[in-house]
C-alpha cells in the first residue's frame, strides 16, 4: 500500500489549502471533493479542538490542544507560547523547507518559521485566487523543496457580513428560516469548492508528482439549526466541530480511501511529520496528537477521543477570555458541559446526528463514562 517517498533526492513540496468555515456536509457542492478523495485519503469524521479559526488553527500546528500552546480562547492568541511549542512551518523549515503562509489576520495561527508570512485583510484583498497563484508561483520557481499555506477565507467573510453583523442571537429573521440561510450557505461553498479546483488545476500543471497536498478546514458552521449560534464559536455541536481533511501524496498514501473513524486535528502535525521522516523536538512541548498512518494502513480501526472547547465572543453565554462550552466526543457518544449555567447534554451522535435529544438524566451510566474522559482536560 505505502510507497518509499525518501527514494528520491529531492523532499516532496507540501501545500496545504485551509477552506475557513466549511461544512461537513458543503462537500457536495463540488466535485472537487471527489477528485480529492480520488487522489489520495479522506478522513470525513475529523474533529476540530475549537470551532472558530485562530483556537483550531493553533491546535493543527502544533499538534495540541489549547490548554498546552496557550490559545484556549478567543482573546489568547497573543498568549501562544511560542518558546515552548515548535509549530509545523518551523519543523519543514528546520528540515530544510522554504516556508510560506497566505491569510487574511496575524492572529490566525503561528507565524514562526515562515520565510514569508503574508497577511491582507479582507478590504485590501483583490482577487484571492491570483493572490493564491502568486504564492504557488513563488514557491515553485525556487529550487528548495517548499511549503505552502493557503488560506481561503471568503466563506466566513460573506457569513460575518451577512449573518452574525446583521442579526442578533435569537432573530427570527434569521433563525425562522434555515433552508434559506442553508441555500445561501451552500452557495459560498460551492464557491470554495471552485478556487480549490482552480488551485489543484494550477499545481497539477506546475507539478503534483512529488507534492503532498493537504486540504481541510478548520471548522464547519451553523445555518440557523440552534438559536443562539448564528454560525460558529458559540456551541460545540456538530455542525461546526465534525469537519474533515484530506491529504494526498502518490509516493506514500493510498488512493481512493475514506476512513470514517474519529481522529483530531491535533493529529495532523504529527502525520505529515511521520509521512516526512521528521522526529518530534524535544527541546519543545511534546505532542499530544498521533499519526493517522496507522489509521491508514488498518493497523488502528476504533474511533479516537476527540475534546473540544469555545467561549464564544457573542451569543447567550459569551467568555471570550476563557472557555465555557467543552465537550468529550468517544465517536458515538458525545457529552457536553457549559460551565456557566452548569448544564450537561448528552447526546446518541449515531441515533441523532442532529442532536435534538438530551440524553444526560437518561443515561446516567454513559454521562458518567464520558464526564470522567472530560474531566482530565478540564
């Protein structure tokens, strides 16, 4: 099944493309997704540590949760500890990498051990699909192997502009009507489902032989389904916290796989490190994901605890310096706890994907079971 990707004198490039804010379900807008699939392993039951962007984005580069890199809420991105974490650009960069990044906000993830870091806000922004070109450009007409990430972000900004600036936590203008809010949702998605074509269309013709290509999201969003949460960082339900990731390589990976057990985002530093011969720092904090080759190869087949953790900066209980909202999800089973009002739901993610029934007094056994996995990450 697995090739020897270090046969060849030169390190494959890695490119890894971030669709803010995409939907689990979004993925049938395009059949983009299905040619990615086609290319290389879809993980389709990803869990995201926090369910908005600079949270997750910190947790996937270095490969822990928040309450060990030090960005466990909104307002901690100025607290990432970044003497003690050692972030995957500084790994690649280490290895011999040229190494740069392409976003819309400095707070979004690590910049450390970025050649170039590039950072333009939504209103400067002309046309993110050159801008995307231009870094592709750049990257390959240099003769190191190379590093490139490419942010996507017009997704969120359309939301934020159209939703969470334009109506309140409970508006019935919004809230009343889901299958317009998720027509409208669908619609940005296919969108992404595009410029991710046009991207994958550019590196094919640049050359993908010897390039890994990862493509995920860092948090899926709400169309109306819970009031209180317009889109995204207020809750931890589903919607916005089972997310899914891609990553194709033809000299190592399969091709044509998905795999539906439940793995992290914490787990993706230390696969790429794995498919990359790199070995974790020790003279950093050590990393709490694993590599999902075992996953891959069959060698692991049951589901992987998943924790994840928001405080949103709205909503009805908002903690934007802490995190109120965590939950425990053991891949059926998922328990929730907001800290502020003290309220536990519990939740048969098989039976009720949409979790509309609380099973928490129901089922003292299991809220018993899965509290007690919660309770070492509180």
């Amino acid at each position: 099944m697995f090739g020897k990707l270090f046969g060849k004198k030169k390190k494959p490039n890695v490119i890894m493309i971030l669709l803010d804010q995409f939907r689990n379900d979004a993925r049938k807008t395009h059949d983009i997704f299905l040619e990615l699939k086609k290319r290389g392993v879809l993980f389709s039951n990803t869990i995201t540590y926090a369910p908005y962007t600079l949270g997750s984005m910190h947790a996937t580069f270095t490969g822990m949760y928040g309450r060990d890199n030090g960005v466990d809420a909104y307002a901690k991105s100025p607290f990432y500890r970044k003497k003690e974490c050692f972030s995957l650009p500084q790994y690649l960069k280490k290895a011999g990498y040229y190494t740069r990044g392409y976003t819309f906000s400095k707070i979004l993830l690590p910049d450390s051990g970025f050649d170039r870091f590039t950072v333009v806000s939504e209103t400067d922004e002309k046309d993110i699909l050159q801008s995307h070109y231009n870094e592709l450009d750049r990257c390959y007409n240099q003769d190191k192997p190379f590093f490139c990430y490419l942010h996507y972000g017009e997704i969120h900004h359309e939301i934020v502009k159209k939703v969470i600036r334009k109506h309140d936590d409970f508006d019935p203008a919004y809230f009343d009507h889901y299958e317009k809010n998720y027509d409208r949702y669908m619609n940005l998605a296919k969108k992404g489902g595009e410029h991710t074509a046009r991207l994958l269309q550019k590196i094919d013709q640049m050359g993908s032989d010897n390039t890994m290509i990862i493509v995920l999201t860092d948090h899926g969003a709400g169309v109306g389904e819970k009031p209180g949460e317009k889109a995204y960082g207020i809750f931890t339900y589903d919607y916005s916290i089972r997310i899914w990731s891609y990553l194709i390589c033809p000299e190592l990976l399969p091709q044509d796989i998905e795999l539906n057990s439940q793995v992290r985002t914490i787990d993706i530093l230390p696969t790429i490190l794995d498919m990359l011969a790199i070995k974790p720092s020790r003279k950093h904090k050590p990393i709490k994901g694993h590599s999902l080759l075992s996953v891959i190869k069959g060698e692991e087949t049951g589901h992987r605890g998943a924790f994840s953790e928001t405080g949103g900066v709205e909503g009805p209980y908002p903690s934007p310096d802490t995190s109120n909202i965590k939950c425990y999800r053991d891949g059926r089973w998922k328990l929730i706890y907001n800290t502020t009002i003290n309220k536990y739901e519990l939740y048969d993610i098989q039976a009720d994907p949409a979790e509309k029934r609380n099973l928490y007094l129901k089922e003292p056994q299991k809220s018993q079971e899965l509290f007690h996995q919660l309770s070492s990450y509180l």
